[in-house]
C-alpha cells in the first residue's frame, strides 16, 4: 500500500491531461467525465498539496454527477485524502465504499490509514478536525445504497 | 512482509496487462499468496504486491504494478510502464476478443518501456478447456513471431504461475549478467542493492523507509 502512497505521477503525464482538460474547456466551454477523470486521477498522485486538493475537488463534484463511476472516484477520494494526511476523510470514504461493497483493495487503503492515523495520534498530533462538508452528500448517497441493498438481503 | 533490511540483490519491476476480467490481479494474489480469489472485482486504477524470489543464489524483490484493465484507466495506467524490468501481458484462453486486442497491448509496452524490457505472454484460464476460443499453437506462434516468452497458465489452480514471473526474472538476471542493462538509469527497471547479506554484517543500513517521516 506505502508504494502506492509514495508512487508520484510522471510531470509529463500530468502537464498532458492538464492540456487535454484545458483544450476541451476552451474549446467547448465544458470538458468531458472522461478527461476530468484521467486528470483527477494524476492530480491525486501529484507530489503538491495542491495538485491533490484540486483533484479531491474534481473527484467530489465526478462522484456527484456520475454514479456509474462512483466506486472509481470514491477510491480515489480516499486515497486522495490518505496522502494529504487527511485521514479522517480518507477513512469516512473507505467505509462509504465497503459499506456497498466488499473490496480487498479498499480494506487495505483503509487499514493503512488507520495505521497512518493511529500513529498520528500517538505522535500527539490532532487529525485534521471535523469532516469536511462536501462529504455529506456522496456519504448521504452511500449508506442510502447500502441501506437499500440491506432491504433487499432481508 | 516483515524482513531484515535488504535481504535482497536486486529489485526488479514488473506491470501486469491486459483486458478487463483476464485474470491479473488473480494471477498476482496467486503468486503472492498461493490463494485464488474466486469473485474478484475490477481493480481500480492499480494495485501493488511484492514478493522475493531467488535466481542464481541472487535474491530477488519483485515489485509488481497489477493495472485496471477498464477502458477508462486504459490511458493513465500508461504511467506506469515506465521503467518496468518485465511485463506481464495476459488473455484469457476463453474470450477471442483478448487475445485480439494484445496487438495494442503489445504497442503500447513497446513504445513506452525499454529495448530490454522482457515481455511474458500469459494465456490465463487454461483449466477452462471446454470453453477455449485461442488454441495453444496460434498464441505461440503470435509470441513466436513477436519475440515474446509465452506460458498457457491457471491463476485458479497455480498452474505456471510461478514459472511466469520465474522465467522473466531469469530472462532479466540475464540481460544484467550480459550487460545489456545499465543499473543506473531508473528506466532499466532493476535496481542492485549492494550490500550483500551473508558477506558482510550489514543491519544499520534500512532499506528506503519513506514511511519514517516525522510528520
Ligand atoms: N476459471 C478461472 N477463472 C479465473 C482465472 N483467473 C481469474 N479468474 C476469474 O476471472 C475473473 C476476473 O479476474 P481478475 O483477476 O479480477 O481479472 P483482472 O484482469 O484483474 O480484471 P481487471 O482488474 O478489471 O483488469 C474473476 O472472477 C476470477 O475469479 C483462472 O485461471 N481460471
Ligand atoms: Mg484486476
């Protein structure tokens, strides 16, 4: 999990679909799921605090609009999260997307976290309080998927 | 994997390729773990496992990029080709469509790795029998007549498993032995380890731990 974590986008790959999504909002003033997804996922894996945020930010308004890659985008908001050190964020959306479904590769993120974040906290350190707003409505969507899929098991 | 630091020579990068629902990741947990995953959902982006092997007295860490084979990853996993040692690029015996589709696989490794990058044909789910739609002669004619090492294997009962990601490494120990890689260029995809255990009483020297950040 760590060489995930530590594993930096290529500049070159990043400044490419940074073009590709540039190109496409100038040309028709909007861009397509596609691009901003490809850039998102090369923002999160940037080396800059806020390369990342920007695609967190990306990654929250895909998850809004295209459920069809919600999984996609809900991983990568955690893992996101995981390499800003905001773990609690990181953790709230590893849970949103087990709680849907049972994923190995997502337990392991989540169970790195919590270790990043437990030894956080034993270094004294507060976590980054209080969840971020934008995290209610895609978790508002998740538990209500898995709420669903309960009634559906009983 | 808890271990004594650098109790390995040598760290050898490989990708995993190929379709959606081939077999990857499978093939991986196989090698990492000896265990089939019966339902196992589409990775998302890339997923990561290691193991050591030996080749030649030599140990030898294998860092393995597992890619999504999802149409939507298709351009951003390109990142990580670069600098692999080996790549491991799979089809599915039971679907005619993978195995038409490696001629853009095979592209795509070519242009974005090195000369000396070894390439493993896998032709996955060969305990499917009854369900083949490539023949076992026409994917080694294909491997043949592309240069590339080829093994029919089964990530549900093991079968050549281990023999795939053995033969690339030997295939790699070779080309270092030979000199065809420089170690020193990060694209070669091997890294030495210069200290070697049994030879000398190494233990202060930790192997890269990004994880010890103070922060
Ligand atoms: N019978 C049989 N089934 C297999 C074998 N290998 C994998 N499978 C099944 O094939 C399906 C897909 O396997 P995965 O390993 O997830 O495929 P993948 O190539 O990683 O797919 P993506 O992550 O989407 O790119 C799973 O349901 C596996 O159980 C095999 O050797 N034999
Ligand atoms: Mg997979």
């Amino acid at each position: 999990m760590e060489e995930l974590l530590n594993e930096v986008v290529p500049q070159e790959d990043l400044e490419r679909f940074e073009k590709k999504f540039a190109h496409e909002l100038e040309l028709d003033g909007e861009v397509t799921i596609e691009t901003k997804f490809e850039y998102a996922f090369c923002l999160v894996r940037s080396r800059y605090t806020n390369d990342i945020r920007k695609g967190i930010m990306i990654l929250e308004e895909l998850a809004r609009v295209h459920p069809d890659g919600r999984r996609d985008y809900i991983y990568y908001l955690a893992f996101g999260n995981a390499r800003i050190k905001n773990y609690s964020d990181g953790l709230k959306y590893c849970r949103a997307f087990l709680e849907i479904e049972s994923n190995d590769q997502v337990r392991s993120l989540e169970e790195y976290i919590k270790k990043q974040s437990d030894k956080d906290m034993a270094k004294g350190m507060a976590v980054a309080g209080g969840a971020a707003l934008v995290l209610g409505g895609i978790l508002g969507l998740g538990i209500a998927l898995a709420k669903n899929k309960q009634k559906r098991n009983n | 994997m808890s271990s004594t630091p650098y109790n390995y020579n040598y760290i050898f990068k490989y990708i995993i390729i190929g379709d959606m629902g081939v077999g990857k990741s499978c093939i991986l947990h196989q090698f990492t773990e000896k265990k089939f995953m019966a339902n196992c959902p589409h990775t998302i982006g890339v997923e990561f496992g290691t193991r050591i092997i030996e080749v030649d007295d030599k140990k030898i860490k294998l860092q393995i990029w597992d890619t999504a084979g999802q149409e939507r990853f298709r351009a951003v996993t390109r990142s990580y080709y670069r600098g692999a040692a080996g790549a491991l690029m799979v089809y599915d015996i039971t679907r005619r469509s993978t195995y038409n589709h490696l001629s853009s696989w095979l592209t795509d490794t070519r242009n974005l790795t090195n000369p000396n990058t070894v390439i493993f044909l896998i032709g996955n789910k060969s305990d499917l029998e009854s369900t083949r739609e490539v023949t076992y002669e026409e994917a080694e004619e294909f491997a043949k007549e592309n240069g590339l090492m080829f093994l029919e294997a089964s990530a549900m009962t093991g079968q050549n498993v281990e023999e795939a990601f053995l033969e690339t490494a030997r295939r790699i120990y070779q080309n270092i032995q030979e000199g065809r890689l420089d170690l020193n260029a990060s694209e070669s995809g091997v890294q030495h380890r210069p200290s070697q255990p049994g030879r000398t009483s190494l233990t202060n020297e930790a192997p890269n731990n990004k994880d010890q950040c103070s922060c």
